[in-house]
C-alpha cells in the first residue's frame, strides 16, 4: 500500500513556535512527531509521499527513507486545501493510496481496518461533542458514508482516508470551497457518482495536535503519544529537548538549540533558541529566541 501525508499547513495555530520549526517536526520525546507516525505505518505500507511546503526542511530532515519505508516528496506551494495537494502528487500515486493529515496519529489498527474495509474509498470519523470546527459526517446504520457537512451529527472527519486514484479526476472538476480545493468534496463527488465509502470510527481519545485547541491541544498531545515512546513512565509529563540548569518545567513541551537556565514552565509550548534565563511561561505558546 502506498501513503500520501501532507505536511504543507503554515501551522499558524502554533506561533510563534512554527515561525522557527515546521509543525511536523517539532519533537516530541526525542523524535518529530511526523515520525511517529511514519512508524504506524511500518509493515503497512511500502512508500510514503509527504506533501511539503517550500522551505526544505522535511526532506533535509527525513532523507529518501525512514525504516523500511521509501520517502518521496511533492511541493504544495501555497495551502490551497488538501484536494490540491492530492493533485500534486497526481503523478505518483499508486491505484489507491491511505491519505493521512500530518498532524494527525491513527493507531495502527485503525489504519488496518480503513485499508481492509470492503468499499471504493473509506475515511476515518469520530464522536465529538461540539462538532462546530469540523464537519459532520452523516452515515447510515451500516457505517457507509452519505453526506458531508451536515449540522445534525456529532460524527466528524478524523483526517485519514483510503482513496481510489480517480479521486484526482473528480476534484479536477470542482470549485474551491472557502478558498481550498478539499479532499471531501472529492469523496461527495465519490458517493454521488454512486460509490460506496466506508466509515471507520476511531477509538478516543483522537491524537491531534496544533488544530483548534492551542497550548491545552499540546498538552493532551503530550499525555497521549507516552505510550508510543520508549520507556516513557507515568512520571514523564514533559518532554524536554533543550539543555536546562535550575529548571522547574511541569506538563509542557519545550525544545531548541538554546539553554534555559532557572527557568518556570508550565502547561506551554516552549521553543528556546539562545540562553535565557531566569523567565517564566504558564499556559503560553512561546518562542525565546
């Protein structure tokens, strides 16, 4: 199976700290995050294309290969949605390919189930209580998927999908919405040609990070990814990728080339890229740089 993530979002939720590291690559526990999900699909998928933007970094980073995954890279110069970036990568894609939105980590059963599921296209969804910032999906009694953006359902788009290669040939033909050619107009368009796409529900909670959350997103970010590091116990509620002397950093996330000395931090989204000392982040995303 080939994979297709796309990394190219300006990550404009996460300022200051994104203006320094590209969302994907900020780490956590030692590893980018977008590597931890490049290990979900270890023994799923043979090729990954990552969808980036034009700074470089994601390639400079990753190299040709991660494992035994073969990494291949397609530019997405402005975010003008994820249906144009499936169109970018057009010419490498495989008959069908798993989409997956590169701030998003599917456990790998859930990307099992989608690849296993009998139907033209499939797509994750989940049960939220306030659907307001992502669109309801409404599905009939056997999971298959008959609309997109409805109001009356709490079951919304988990940002993973299986997709038939003719999806590019359907959202050759669509308008923009707000803006962005979106990969869902692609699968109504899928339905309304009168294929059959499958809904898989993902188990809570839905590791996501960066979205409509801010620092309190990175915070239940960091307690749920622990499971997939190594050795990371119950008592590790930071993840600390920068020197510190004198230090006191509760349930946050802090990173970069620089040196914190007697410093506070709490519940934040830090980048330090000099020495600072002696300051003080609590609920805050910030870049001391």
């Amino acid at each position: 199976m080939q994979a297709v993530i796309l990394t190219a979002g300006l990550g404009t939720r996460l300022r200051p700290v994104t203006e320094h590291v590209p969302k994907p690559l900020i780490p956590f526990w030692g590893k980018p995050f977008v590597a931890y999900l490049l290990d979900s699909l270890e023994g799923l998928a043979e090729e990954v294309i990552i969808v980036v933007g034009t700074d470089g970094e994601l390639p400079k980073a990753l190299g040709d290969s991660y494992g035994n995954l073969a990494l291949k890279y397609i530019e997405q110069p402005a975010a003008e949605g994820t249906g144009d970036a499936i169109l970018r990568a057009r010419d490498l894609l495989a008959d069908e390919f798993l989409l997956l939105l590169g701030d998003t980590l599917p456990p790998p059963a859930t990307i099992e189930e989608i690849m296993g599921v009998d139907a033209d296209a499939a797509q994750t969804l989940i049960e939220v209580d306030d659907p307001e910032n992502h669109p309801g999906i409404a599905v009939d009694e056997t999971m298959v998927v008959q609309e997109m953006w409805v109001d009356d359902s709490n079951l919304v788009d988990a940002g993973m999908f299986r997709l038939p290669r003719r999806v590019c040939e359907h959202l050759d033909t669509l308008e923009p919405l707000r803006n962005e050619l979106r990969v869902l107009q692609g699968i109504q368009a899928i339905i309304a040609e009168g294929g059959r796409v499958r809904g898989v529900q993902m188990p809570q909670p839905w590791l996501q990070f960066g979205d409509h959350e801010g620092v309190a997103g990175i915070c239940r970010v960091l307690d749920q990814i622990r499971p997939y590091t190594n050795g990371a116990d119950e008592g590790r509620n930071s993840s600390v990728e920068v020197a510190c002397t004198d230090c006191n950093i509760t349930n946050s996330l802090v990173f970069g080339p620089g040196e914190l000395v007697g410093c506070t931090i709490t519940n934040s989204l830090v980048y330090c890229g000099s020495r600072v000392e002696g300051k003080q982040a609590d609920g805050e995303m910030v870049a001391w740089a």
